[in-house]
C-alpha cells in the first residue's frame, strides 16, 4: 500500500541547508500498524508529515518518492494529493486542544472530509457523522454534534479527531503523538479504541509516539529514529526483546521498570 | 438571555452616567445663563422671574432630573442664539450625520476586508509589498486633508461633483446619498487602511495555528481553509477593533462637513460652541455619545454571534 | 527578507521624523521670512526658488508659516502626551496594582470617557475653557488620560502577579517602590509604544481642532488653520492646501513608521 524510498528532507529557511530526515525507507501494507519511535528532533514527525502531504513546500527540500497506490505523493500535482488528504490518507495530531477550529460546531468538523470528498446529501452526512462519533464511543452524539470544541475535554476531543479522520474510511491513519497530551487513564483508552478500528474496518495505522511502551501495546512493526536516521527497524517483539543497536537498548531501559515487567 | 439583560443594564447606567457628566460639565461654565439669554434686556426683577422660571435656583441634582426627564421627552431647551428649541435645530441635522456615519462605516468594511484578504493571500508577491507601503502611508493621512484633495481632483479637476454643492434628502435621497460618498470615503480611507493591516496580519497569524493545519489534512484547497476556517476567526478581533473605531468616525464626520459643506451636526456643534451656545452643544454632546454607545452594544452583540466561547459564559 | 522590511520602515521613519525635527528646530531660530510679514505683491505667488512653498492669500510665505506651525503643533502634542502618561501612568498603576473596588469605578468612569470620540471630549472642554494653546493641551491632555490608564494598568495587572514581584513583597519592599523599581520598568516597552502611538493622536487631535477654528487661535500659527484657510483658495492656490497637509502627514507617517520599525526590534 504504502512505500517511503530514500526520503530526505532538508530545511532551506537559513543560510545553511539543515537535513532533518535522511534517507529514511519504509514500507506498509494494508491493515499495518506501524511505529515509529523515537526523541523530539528525531525526525518522526517531519516523516509523518511528509507522507500526509503536509509539508509546506516553501522552504523545504523534499527529495525521494513517498509511493500511496501507485502515486507518487511528493511529487504529484496539488489535486491529486488534496483528493487523497482526508479521503484515503487522514492525520490525527498531538494537540486536541487546539488542533479543532474553535467557532465550528464538532458536527460540522467531523463531517469536513465527506463534504469535501463525497458527494452525500445533507442527511446522509449527518447520519455518517452521528454513526462515526458513536463509533468512538462518544455519548449522545446527537447532541455533541452541535457542541463546541471549547465543551468538550481531551480526551473527547480527541475522540472528535478521530471520528474525522475516519470519517471516509481512509486507507491509511497517521497518528503523530496523538496521546501526549492526555491523561495516562484516556491514554489507555484511545489505544484500545484505535486497536479496535484497525479491527473493524483494516485501517492501517502509523503510530508515531516517543513512548516505546505505548508503542509496544498497538504496533506489529517498529522503526526507531535518532537525529533524522533510521537507527532500527523490525517486528514489534523483536526490538523489544532483542534490540540490536545501542540507541534502541539505551530507548527500552528508559522505561519505568514496573511498566516493563506488566507489558512483557 | 441573562447577559443581554446585564449588558443592556450597563447600557442604561453608562448613558446615565455620560448624560450626568455632560451636565455637570455645563454647570461649571462661569456665566449666568439668564444673563445670557435676557442679553441687554436683562433687569434685577426679569433676571431673578427667568432663575426661578428655568429652575435655576434648585439643587443640581434636582435640575439634572428635571434636565434628563425634559431631555428624554424631546425637549432638550432652548437656544441661546437663536429663539428656537434646541429639538428643531437638531431634528433636521441628525439623519445627515447617521447618514453619513453608517455610509463610512460601510465604506471601512467595503474596501478594508477585500484588501486585507487579498495582502494576506499573496503576502509574498511584489505587488503585496507595493500595497502595503501604501496602506501605510492612507493610515497617516488625515481624513480631512482627504476631503480637501478630493474636492480639488475630484471636484475642481475632474469636476465629478461640486464641491460644497450638497442636496437635501428632501430633494433626492439617491443626490443625497450621491455627495455624501466622497465625504464618507475620506473618512473610511485611514481606518481602512488600518483595518486591513489588522486583517491581514490576523490572518497571517491564525494561518500558524493548529487548526489550519488539520484543515489541510482533510483536504481543503487554500480558500476553503481561508472562507470556511480562518476568517471566520479572524473576523472576531477585526469586529472589536471596528467598535473601537466607531467614536472616531463620528468624530470624522464632524470634521468632514467643514469640508464638504454639509449642514450636519457637526456645524451646528462648532457654531454653537463659537457662539457659547451651551444648551445646543450639550444636547449635541449628548446625542452622539448616544449614537456611539448604542452601535458599540450592537457591536458587543455582533461579536456575542461570531465568537462561540463568549456566548457559554 | 523579513528583517529587511521592518528596518526599513524603522529606517524610513527615522529618517522622516528626524528631517522633520531638525526643520522644526530650525524654525525655532530662524526662518528664511517672517512667518507674519504680509506682502501685497507676493500674494499667491508660486512655487520659487524664493518662496519654496509659494505664498498665502496674504502675501506670507508658506515655508515660514509651515515651520513656525509644526513647531506648535510639536510643542502641543509633546505637552499633551507628558500630561496623559503622568496621570494616566499613575492611575494606571495605582488600579492595576491595588484592584479592589477603587479598580472598579475608576475603570467604569475611564471607560465611558473611552468610548466618547475623543474629539468630542475636547471640544466639552475647549467650550467650557475657551479656546487658545494652552486650553487646548489642557483639554486634549485630558483626553489622553484613559487610554494610558487602561495600558498602565494591564500591564501593572501582569507583572504584580509574577514571582519576582512577590518576592520582593515577601522581602518586605514597599508598594511604591515595588511599583517604581520592579514593575516599571519592565512595563516601560508597552508603554513607549503608547506614548508613540499617543503622540501620533495628539499631532492629528491637534491638526483637526486648528482645523475646525476651536484650537490654537492667531497670532499663533497652526497647520490645521492654514489647511482649513487654504480651503479657500484651494483654486487659485492650491500649493497652500498641499504643504500644509502634506506637513501633516508627514509629521504622522514618520512617526508611525517608527513605532512600527521600533515594534519588531
């Protein structure tokens, strides 16, 4: 489904030319949940980004092929990226507090994507959108969907993104640190709720997290990056148990102990 | 609910309170104002009939509730110049300055948001820059230095219009509106220009934050994130900031109709105040503080709709 | 690119109101004429290398009148702005750092004068007092007083709150010298931009007043009276009306550029 070859991502807003991702390669299959792993600066982000086609292409430098079905996403035209973003390709980002427009009803947010994407009557789409905020295990959806972001908390916040971002039933989720901000207990949950879409409907997940932990409980596949390079990549079970490089031993004694020993 | 009634109730208090303020300011004026209206006719008996005629003897409090309760009703005294009521003088000259200020507000609103969307949309293109010098420099120039290069390029030069040529309402109201667009135009131009600086550079800023960004991701084009997301934030701050500026386009106007010689309230206030024509400028004082405070309550309002956190609350 | 376009506003308007501060000085003591010499044959008489800005309806040259005018209207609005930062700074600090009930209805009362056209409130006080220079930087320093107060007070709001402020309480300093010594000067740059901004109203507050008849009366001469004199005239002579307005906004344009440029340092 998803190919990343030879990416490389280059900052050209000073003077000197500052590399942030380097040659970084990848693939996915459909129904994949991949990690990736990795501290700030990493280039873990940078890399979501890239293949959710939301790099600003002013003072970037992108170079290598990011292949989705047979498209070249960084280098084909605008249209043909924007009918995928959304459609087949959605993001889920970090900050549900400020990631939602805040005069827009959840409703109206939440159906973005089919109004954009799909051409459903009004009714239809509300039907959509009442099923997907349900599907997210939201309560009262009818109600919710006339609600504003500043009603809500984070972690229902949360859930919101991500019934919009399955909203089209995408073929590919990114979720770029989508539990940082939240409470260790709706951690938890978000978790298993993103487990049970891949479930249900084969989504296939990339979940970027700097909590190996985290990425332990949800990812078959783990790739774990340092400084823009790609230091390891393997099965999920692998690395964990039998890292071969430094960094990634140096990674996994990181974590509370208690933790470790409840998830092995 | 509960906040229009509070917010209605703090209307009605700061009413009250510029109302007692303009009066107590006339009351410090040194002068008798039954010297000033008997004139040369003033002996000891008339002066003292005409004190307790116009109340003049009672308590200030007392007369401002006299003052305030004949105000309310329409009769807002008599001139000193003239031997009319300040109501008749007024009743003519008051849809001119309205007039005039609603068609400058429309004017900043007309020419300030296409602008501030279009510096904001192509912020890098040359032509932008060029703009934005220029927005500049209209944000310096005076409106009534406007009015003047008006009336010579567009009255004298290019004789568009004549300048000092007003018409009534009366006679044409398409006339009427006619002459006041130039006016209303002088006075726009430097507050629209600010307005489209403020404009531009909200949406440049909104264009940071998180939320655009998700718009993206669900694959919006460029307008769609512009029309259907920013603006709609950005517009909050812009419709504050053209409350605010409200107080100075009546103020514009007042100077304006020196310019362009129209018979609005602005002249009676300059006259008046010349001629120490108390009961006139007070009343004039009073009516446009009236004007101001209302439209910054509708605009209070406007803002209630556009901004959903505030409503909650 | 960025960083060029803001020096060069700050530049630009450094450049303009230093000109005109050094013509203005130099009106002081010397102007190529009189700014009051009549003379019946120079009336109206053009752009020259004699009169640089040509003459009025009576024969005086305009150059003259420009400078000696700019310098009252400096002079107005200089004296105009000390009176609105003094008193606006001390309200503003006494309410937003006390609070309390005295914040209240100080607020309340600052705020309805704020929401008057400023012009207006000038003019209550041009006809209670009467007209002239010093009535009219008496009114309009009025004027200027709450919306100092208002920024003054945000910002002694914020500080007041912060750690090092509490500190300083904790050590046992003062209220005055807390307010003086810790929370001024770092409220200084907000208030700077204020008093740019400020000087900026008081310059266009002043041109409009002289304009309308009700500010500085002659012999004192006034920028905003030779525009509204050479309305008149703009037909024969509209040079007048040019360089007087011209003046003006210049006056305004440099400084407003150099708040700007002074923003983003």
């Amino acid at each position: 489904m998803l190919d990343v070859i030879d990416l490389n991502i280059e900052f050209h807003d000073h003077l000197i030319p500052e590399t942030v991702v380097f040659d970084f390669d990848m693939h996915m299959d459909a129904g994949d949940i991949v990690g990736i792993v990795g501290e700030s600066g990493s280039g873990k982000t940078m890399t979501a980004l890239a293949i959710a086609g939301l790099l600003s292409r002013h003072d970037m430098q992108k170079r290598g092929k990011i292949i989705f079905e047979e498209t070249d996403l960084l280098n084909c035209e605008r249209a043909k990226l924007r009918s995928i973003q959304g459609n087949e390709i959605s993001m889920v980002f970090q900050e549900p507090m400020t990631s939602l427009n805040p005069v827009k009803k959840i409703g109206w947010q939440v159906e973005e994507s089919l109004r954009i994407h799909k051409d459903f009557s009004k009714e239809e789409r509300y039907e959509k959108t009442i099923k997907a905020l349900a599907d997210v295990e939201l309560d009262a959806p009818e109600k919710l969907y006339h609600k504003y972001p500043y009603e809500l908390s984070g972690g229902m916040r949360q859930r919101v993104m991500i019934a919009a971002a399955l909203i089209c039933n995408p073929k590919l989720i990114i979720a770029d640190e989508i539990t940082t901000a939240l409470d260790v207990t709706v951690q938890a949950q978000i978790i298993e709720l993103l487990k049970k879409v891949n479930k249900r409907n084969g989504t296939a997940i990339l979940f970027i997290s700097h909590d190996l932990s985290l990425v332990k409980q949800i990812c078959s596949r783990v790739i774990v990056m340092y400084q823009g390079n790609i230091v390891e990549q393997g099965d999920a079970e692998m690395i964990f148990h039998h890292p071969q490089e430094e960094y990634t031993q140096k990674l996994i004694a990181a974590i509370p102990k208690i933790i470790r020993k409840s998830k092995v | 609910m509960r906040y229009v009634v509070k917010k209605i109730g703090i209307l009605l208090l700061t009413l009250l309170l510029v109302s007692f303020l303009a009066f107590l300011a006339f009351q410090i004026i040194p002068g008798d104002p039954a010297v000033k209206m008997l004139g040369t006719q003033a002996t000891p008996e008339k002066l003292s009939a005409l004190r307790e005629q116009m109340g003049l003897d009672r308590p200030m409090l007392f007369r401002y509730a006299v003052w305030l309760k004949d105000f309310v009703l329409g009769d807002m005294g008599t001139s000193y110049s003239y031997n009319m009521t300040v109501g008749s003088m007024l009743s003519g000259k008051l849809p001119i300055t309205l007039t005039l200020t609603f068609l400058a507000f429309i004017m900043i609103v007309v020419i300030a948001i296409p602008f501030g969307i279009y510096t904001a949309k192509h912020k890098d293109r040359k032509l932008s820059k060029v703009l934005n010098a220029v927005n500049q420099i209209m944000m310096s120039i005076p409106p009534f230095f406007i009015g003047i290069l008006f009336t010579y390029f567009f009255g004298l030069v290019l004789r568009w219009f004549i300048p000092g040529g007003y018409i009534s309402y009366e006679m044409s109201v398409i006339r009427f509106i006619g002459y006041l667009i130039f006016p209303a135009i002088a006075i726009a131009i430097p507050k629209a220009a600010m307005t489209t600086k403020l404009l531009k550079d909200i949406i440049l800023e909104q264009t940071k934050l998180d939320y655009v960004r998700t718009a993206y991701s669900r694959g919006n084009r460029t307008n769609g994130v512009l029309y259907h997301h920013v603006l709609k934030n950005a517009m909050i701050p812009v419709v504050t900031f053209l409350g605010m500026t409200l107080a100075d386009i009546v103020a514009g106007s007042i100077i304006i109709e020196q310019v362009f010689s129209i018979p609005g309230l602005g002249r009676l206030l300059i006259t008046s105040i010349s001629n120490r024509d108390y009961p006139v400028v007070q009343a004039i004082i009073v009516c446009i503080a009236f004007i101001v405070i209302m439209i910054n309550f509708i605009v209070d309002i406007v803002y209630r709709i556009l901004d959903p956190r505030v409503r909650g609350q | 690119m960025r960083r060029w376009n803001k020096d060069f506003n700050f530049y630009i308007g450094f450049v303009i109101t230093g000109v005109v501060l050094l013509l203005v000085f130099l009106g002081i003591f010397y102007t190529p004429y009189d700014a009051e010499a009549m003379s019946a044959a120079d009336k109206f008489a053009g752009i020259s290398l004699h009169h640089l800005m040509g003459c009025d309806n009576f024969g005086r040259d305009i150059f003259s009148r420009i400078l000696k005018g700019s310098g009252t209207t400096l002079f107005i609005a200089l004296c105009t702005v000390l009176i609105g930062v003094g008193i606006g700074t001390i309200i503003g600090a006494i309410t937003g750092y006390y609070g309390g009930w005295l914040d209240e209805v100080l607020m309340r009362f600052n705020d309805s004068v704020l929401a008057f056209p400023s012009i207006l409130v000038a003019l209550v006080f041009i006809s209670i007092l009467g007209s002239g220079k010093y009535h009219v930087i008496i009114a309009l320093g009025i004027v200027f007083i709450p919306s100092f107060a208002r920024i003054v007070r945000g910002e002694f709001m914020h500080y007041r709150n912060l750690d090092y402020v509490q500190n300083a309480k904790l050590m046992g300093a003062g209220d005055i010298r807390i307010m003086f010594v810790h929370i001024l000067p770092n409220a200084w740059p907000v208030i700077a931009s204020a008093i740019i901004i400020g000087f900026n109203n008081a310059v266009l507050a002043e041109a409009s007043m002289s304009f309308l008849g009700i500010g500085v009366q002659p012999p004192d001469p006034s920028l905003g009276r030779m525009l509204s004199e050479a309305q008149s005239y703009l037909f024969r002579a509209p040079w007048y009306a040019f360089f007087s307005g011209l003046t003006i906004v210049l006056m305004i344009l440099g400084f407003a550029l150099l708040s700007e440029g002074m923003k983003r340092k």
